[in-house]
C-alpha cells in the first residue's frame, strides 16, 4: 500500500502502478497491470480479496509463480479467472517481499557516514540480503567520471548525482539480523522461485543479481527473525552488542505497514537511541511524524523514486526504488 494506496479504488492503483511504478522500467508489467484496472472482472476478483492482498506485485508474481509469466494480458486474464481458487491460495498465503539486494547501493553512503563498526538491525528484512551491504561490490558511476569501486559480488552499478559521499569501502559490521512478518529462506528453493517472480520483465541483471547475492547469503545467512516491526523491535535490538553502532534500517517496508502503525514504528525506533535509516517513498514518510519538507527538490522524471531519510531530518537523497540511480540532496 503506497501512501493512501487504501482511499484508491483498485483500478486506480493498477493504474497507477502502471503509470508510475512499472513505465520505464517494464514495459510488459505496464501493460498488465493497465489490462486488470481495465478489465471488470478482474477488479472484482482483486476486490473480494483482503485490502492487503491486492497488489499489482502480489498478483503478478502470483500469475508468475502458478504459470510463468503471461505474454499479454489476455494470458494473465486466463489464469486468474481460470485458475481463481489457485490464485486466491497463493495470494493469500504470499506476501509482496521483493528483496533487491542492489537498495545496498543506495544506503552505503549513509552507513558509511554513521561511526563504526555497526550493528545493523533491518525490519522487513525478507531473506536478508539487505543486510549484507558489507559482503557486495559497488561502481558508483559519475557523470564527471569520478567513479568509486568497492570490490565484491554481486557488483552493484549505480549511477551518482550530486554531493554523495562515497566511501572507499564499506563499513565494518560486527552484527546483524532482521525482522520480517515471513522472513523468507535463500537455502529454500521454493522461497527464491518466490523471490525471481517477484522481479520485474524488462529490468535487466536483476534476476543475475539476486542469484549471486543470494549465494553470498547461503555461505553464511543473516538472521531474519519472525516478528512484528513495532511490537518486535525492542527485544532484537537488546541483542545487539553495546560497543557497535545500532543502525536501524528499512528499504520498501513502511508502504505495506497500515498508516496508524507507520507512526507506532516511529515511536518505537526513536526509543531505541539508535541511528535510524529510512528508504521509503515520500507518500508514505508522509505519515511520520517528521513528514519530508515541501521544498525538497524535485526528483529526476521517472519511475516513483524513494527518499533516503537519516533519523527523521531533512531526506539526505532521491534514490531509485530499484538501487540503480541516487541523487544527493546536502552538501
Ligand atoms: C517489499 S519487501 C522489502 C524487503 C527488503 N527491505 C528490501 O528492500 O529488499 C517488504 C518486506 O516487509 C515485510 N513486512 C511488511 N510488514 C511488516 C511488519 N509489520 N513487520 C515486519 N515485516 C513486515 C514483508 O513481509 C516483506 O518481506
């Protein structure tokens, strides 16, 4: 649920879906996604199911999991109303949990900023592979030429505007672990054919990208425990060792979270003391306490961008909800 995803009607959030998430990136999924939000059956059948269960992600990657993906939307029409028992199952027992291991690119220079070594705590962790940031290589590219690389696999390419500061390397993490209402398994086959349908047609290198890290996180596999954000989050943190830096952090979590929650979770991390990073989409940081000021400057036209957010202060930078692209915003 992006932003006031639930006063939309489910037409207007394919809609917007494929406007404003898939336009530019897949071209496939626009397309889709424009044929349910016009198409009245299938906006019925979207709509007798649970308002969390109705996403333009979901039911893709749903399609994609029961019958690869569809070439058209006729095809995608066929198996929901074909197979609509089967649809509603998997809908029902899966959850949105993209991980893009790439949001690494996005959040390093803002780790790197934070005193080591640290201890990083990320809520809505899925399988983990965002808190492995440590483990991957990174090309940040400039338009200047003044590249950085960070050695490692996968490599994370992502372009860079404006004053960020890139580190050298990454930062030293001495603990992690994650919390995920369905934290998902890199070692279960099952879980990562979950994981590869929920990617985009059209986007290249991502489902490369996922393999590679999810091999780095079988060698040795963050904890992701089961739990709630709010209710869960201070008895993890109290594990963390008292001599590292808690970081904690989230990338494409709060938009699934109810709005009344979204401010509970605030609460919850401003207790903590602890250096909090936010990854999230502007509609949504908009129900923080700390809303994103008005006069931010405008993002680069695109696909919906997110804002990178350091303990609730002015956005630190636009960032591609995929990690290929960020543009810093302070100096
Ligand atoms: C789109 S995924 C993003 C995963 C990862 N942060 C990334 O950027 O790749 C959102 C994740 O948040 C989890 N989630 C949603 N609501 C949650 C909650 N209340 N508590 C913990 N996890 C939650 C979902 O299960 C899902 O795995």
């Amino acid at each position: 649920m992006i932003g006031n995803e639930a006063e939309r009607t489910v037409a207007e959030n394919y809609r917007r879906f494929a406007l404003h998430e898939a336009h530019g990136r897949s071209p496939l999924y626009e397309q889709l996604a424009l044929g349910v939000a016009d198409d009245p059956e299938l906006v019925a059948f979207l709509e007798d199911r649970p308002a969390s269960k109705r996403q333009p992600n979901l039911l893709l990657a749903t399609v994609r999991y029961l019958a690869g993906l569809p070439s058209d939307r006729a095809a995608l029409r066929d198996v929901v109303l074909g197979r609509r028992d089967e649809v509603a199952a998997t809908m029902r027992a899966r959850r949105t949990q993209t991980n893009e291991p790439a949001r690494c690119a996005t959040l390093l220079p803002a780790l790197a900023q934070i005193d080591g070594p640290l201890a990083l705590l990320e809520v809505g962790a899925s399988a983990g592979l965002c808190l492995l940031p440590d483990r991957y290589g990174y090309h940040y590219r400039r338009a200047d030429g003044g590249d950085v690389h960070i050695a490692g696999s996968p490599l994370l390419t992502c372009e860079v505007r404006g004053p960020a500061p890139l580190p050298s390397r990454a930062p030293k993490v001495v603990w992690r672990a994650g919390i995920d209402l369905e934290p998902l398994d890199v070692a279960d086959p099952d879980d990562l054919r979950w994981l590869a349908c929920l990617l985009w047609p059209g986007e290249e290198g991502r489902a490369e990208r996922l393999d590679a890290a999810a091999a780095v996180a079988r060698a040795d596999p963050p904890r992701v425990v089961r739990g709630d954000l709010v209710d869960d989050l201070h008895a993890l943190a109290d594990q963390a060792p008292p001599d590292a830096t808690l970081v904690v952090f989230h990338s494409a979590v709060l938009a699934y979270v109810p709005t009344a929650r979204r401010a509970a979770f605030a609460e919850a991390v401003g207790e903590l003391g602890a250096v909090w990073l936010a990854n999230e989409a502007a509609a949504v940081l908009a129900d923080l306490p700390h809303p994103p000021p008005a006069d931010l400057p405008a993002p680069p036209p695109g696909p919906t961008p997110s804002l990178l957010v350091r303990d609730g202060h002015r956005p630190s930078a636009w960032v591609d909800g995929h990690g290929t692209w960020l543009q810093w915003l302070d100096g």
